[in-house]
C-alpha cells in the first residue's frame, strides 16, 4: 500500500514537471544561485565578484542539466506516453492532409 501511494506520487510530480517546464528550470536556478552562493559564501578568502560568477556559473550549468532532462521526459513521453496518442488523433482528423 505504501509502495503505490509512493508511485503516486512520483507520477503526480513527474505530471507536474512536465505541465511547468518553466517554472520548474526557473526554481532550479534559483535554488541552483542561492545554494551556490551559499557555499561560496563559506570559502575564506574570496572576492564577492568571485563569488557571484561562481555561483552564476554553477547555477548556468545546473540549468542546461535540467533543460537537458525536461528535453529527455518531452521526447519519452512523445515516444510513449498520452502525448503520442493525443498527436496520432490530431494527424489523422487532419483535414488538409495529401
């Protein structure tokens, strides 16, 4: 019983990543600033501008790692998942097909 409510919700939240790309990749890179900065902010002996451009960067990588993820879930779910049948219906109501 645990292990379904667990499964639920591992859909429920896959569902929602895939409904809010944006938003998602967004709070990553923010969580991605402020834990960089945090750790930077650790360091002794660094300069604040040193600082910042590390944590932009590490944020900018975690960001093309995510967008990279939400690119491998959009071409699963097209391969395999409702996406794939929603657009096979649409093609073939098409009316200006050849």
């Amino acid at each position: 019983m645990g292990e379904s409510n667990a499964k639920s919700k591992i859909d429920s939240t896959r569902e929602w990543i895939v409904e809010h790309k944006l938003r998602s990749v967004g709070c990553l890179w923010l969580s991605g600033i402020v834990g960089s900065i945090a750790y930077n902010w650790s360091q002794p002996g660094m300069k604040t501008s040193v600082r910042i451009i590390h944590a932009r960067l590490h944020a900018q990588a975690l960001t093309l790692a995510a967008l990279a993820g939400a690119a491998v879930v959009e071409y699963y779910d097209h391969k395999s998942g409702a996406k794939s049948e929603r657009y096979a219906k649409f093609l073939d109501s098409n009316p200006h097909k050849d």
